[in-house]
C-alpha cells in the first residue's frame, strides 16, 4: 500500500455536530473520517451508481478505504498533527516559542523517570520558565515540523438561531441556541490577507483504491456536515501521493535517553524506549467484546512503561438508515504510551510499527479510528 494525503479546501463553511442533540450540538474543529466517509459514498450514490455494484462494495464495505481525519493546514500541500496529552505551556501565555509565546513542554520523560525510578521531580519542572506561572495542558493541533512549531487553529465562527413554532410559522418562545462552523477562510499568521481555509490528512491505498478515489474527486466538489441545503460543507477534494514513513526507533530512544539522563541525573534503564500516539480515538475491545482501554501491540519482548490516556464517548448518526450509532467508549486523541523493547531485533521492531501505521488499532477502522504514530519528536526536546 502506498501514502497519499488527502486535503480539502472548503468552498463553504463546514459544520459537524459533535452531539445527536440539535439543542447542543457542540461542533468540532475538524473533519472526521466517518464524516468523510459518509460524503464520498453520497458522491458516488448521487452520480455514479447504486450501493449493489461491485465497485461500491469492494471499496466502502468488503476490502473499504479507511479515511482518515481531516486536520486545518496552514497550506493545501501541509499536514497537520494532534499535540499528545503529555504537552503543556504556560496558562498565561501558551505557544510555541517561535510563535514568540512562553514555550511548550513535554512531560512524558518526567512521568518515566517517576515510574522507572520511583524519583520524584522538582516542582520548577512543571512551572513556565518565563514567567514562573504554572504549566496547562495544550491541546489541539500543530504543524509537525519540529524545527519550527507552530500550532494550527482554524477561523471558527459563531451563529445564533431561534426556534420556530411549527404552528404559526413565527419565532418560538424561550428557544434559542448557538453553534459554530469553521470558517472557508483563515489569516495566517503575521499576514493580513485571508487564504482559504485547508483541512488535510493522509491514509494508506492500493493502486485500485486511488484509482476509484480520483474518480469521485474528479466529479467535482463533494458535500459533508450538517446544514448542507443551507450551503454549507462544500469541499474541493485533492489526493496526492506522499512519501513512506521513515520511524527511526534507535535514534529516538537516544535523545530520549539523554533528556532521561539530564532530568534525573541517572542512566535509563536497559532496553529500547519508543512512544507512540493515537492520532485518532481507538475503540477498543476485549476478548469478550467489552470495552476497553488497554492498548495491546502483540510485539514480543515489548511491555507497557507509562500511559497517558483519556477516555471519551464517540457518538454517530447513520443517515441511511435514519438512526443513530450505538455509543461507543473509545481512547481519545493524543493519548500516549510510552513503551520498552527488550529484544534484539530492532529492524523487525521498527517494520512492525511500520505496518501499525497503516493498519491502525481497534474497530471502525475505515471510519478513521485507530490511527497511530510513533517516535513523536515533542517528546525529546526540553522547551519547544
């Protein structure tokens, strides 16, 4: 399978509701696979063929196309990552320093070295080195680029609405309520002009899948999210072949060792220590079909060293058949786990990971769930 990114521009506010509430819908800052999904199988509905073709079969349901999340991108050609929950910056002042702010710093090698050596670390690790306040988490998104972060917040804007009585066709009494979309365009940041706002994300394909993606992309804008007669969430598609993944686990787990080694003025223990993230929540289950928070990698020598998880509700609505999807309890995005390899084999290890990339982790695959990364580079640089 090959790497490709596929990015939207929105030629149209985009709004996706968070809750199956129309009272609260709460809506998101990004575009979820299975939202995605969704508007590629209506384009192919709405002007190529029927659900019963062999064509729509094989590539949304027997062998299906697993899309990914849509992040906001600075530029059509860029692609954006979720920040881990182990990142934190000053509440005063949160950034990244190149964006002139206080700074961003992991935790994750604090929590290893309380864990492996039962040591506890100074409180001036976990307070802003500028202006002394303390550190929150920092959540959201950021370029990937770590030579020089900069978090990516997409324009949102809000909208008020009131109710309607269905009896007299007039403004209902005490109903009103507010969401927000995001916006088809964005100031970067130091301009004053306004770009078009870009959505991006990458996901793995064979030749054939490309092939029948093109095809949709190439009858024009697609449709997604709520309010869609209202004008809202036109998109105009692209895909693009990306080069490999290249996880360099040897030389993480150096720089890691020496952060490990300055923090806690002691070596790291034996073994080969590598992190990955969820780019996206995980539904996973037992043997039993229950749910579960417990990420299992089936990689021999390997065992579970720190975990940084939170847990959420992911709700749906399936509009072909009119109702809603059962609630499921899934990991959410940016949890961390940071592992130790005991073994030898460090080529096998890192092919292993290699192919967790493409195949994700948990149920819902094609809907975007499960994605994984690893060896992110936030983890082992002191102040970003």
């Amino acid at each position: 399978m090959k790497k490709y990114r596929l990015s939207a521009k929105l030629l149209a506010p985009l709004t996706v509701q968070s809750q199956r509430q129309s009272n609260a819908p709460g809506n998101l800052d990004y575009l979820p696979g299975s939202t995605l999904r969704g508007a590629f199988a209506a384009q192919y509905l709405r002007q190529m063929g029927r659900a019963g073709d062999p064509e729509f079969q094989a590539n949304f349901l027997t062998e299906p196309i697993c899309f990914p999340d849509l992040l906001p991108a600075l530029t059509s050609s860029g692609v954006s990552r979720r920040l881990p929950l182990t990142v934190m910056s000053c509440k005063r002042e949160p950034g990244f320093q190149t964006e002139g702010r206080h700074g961003v710093r992991d935790t994750l090698v604090l929590d290893a070295v309380n864990r492996l050596l039962q040591k506890k670390i100074e409180e001036h690790y976990y307070t802003c080195q500028v202006c002394r306040s303390d550190l929150k988490g920092f959540v959201g998104f950021w370029n990937g680029n770590p030579a020089r972060p900069q978090r990516v917040t997409p324009s949102l804007f809000y909208q008020r609405h009131t109710g309607i009585d269905r009896l007299t066709g007039t403004v209902a009494q005490a109903v009103f309520f507010t969401t927000f979309a995001i916006a088809d365009y964005c100031r970067l940041p130091g301009e004053t002009d306004f770009t078009p706002q870009y959505l991006s994300g990458t996901l793995y394909l064979q030749d054939a899948q490309a092939d029948f993606l093109q095809s949709l992309i190439h009858l024009g804008p697609i449709f997604a999210g709520a309010d869609r007669t209202r004008g809202y969430g036109e998109l105009e598609m692209d895909l693009a072949p990306e080069p490999p993944d290249a996880i360099d686990v040897l030389g993480w787990h150096e720089s890691f060792a020496r952060r490990f080694n300055h923090v806690s003025q002691d070596s790291i223990p034996a073994g080969v220590f590598f992190s990955m993230k969820l780019e996206t929540a995980a539904i996973l289950v037992d043997h039993f079909l229950r749910p579960s928070t417990d990420i299992i990698l089936d990689i021999p020598d390997t065992e579970k060293v720190v975990e940084v998880i939170k847990v959420r509700t992911v709700r749906g609505w399936n509009t072909c058949w009119g109702l809603p999807k059962p609630d499921d309890l899934a990991l959410a995005p940016g949890t961390v786990v940071l592992w130790r390899y005991r073994g030898d084999d460090i080529t096998g290890l890192q092919q292993k990971l290699a192919e967790l990339t493409i195949t994700g982790v948990g149920l819902r695959l094609e809907e975007g769930f499960g994605r994984l990364s690893f060896c992110d580079p936030l983890h082992v640089q002191e102040v970003h």
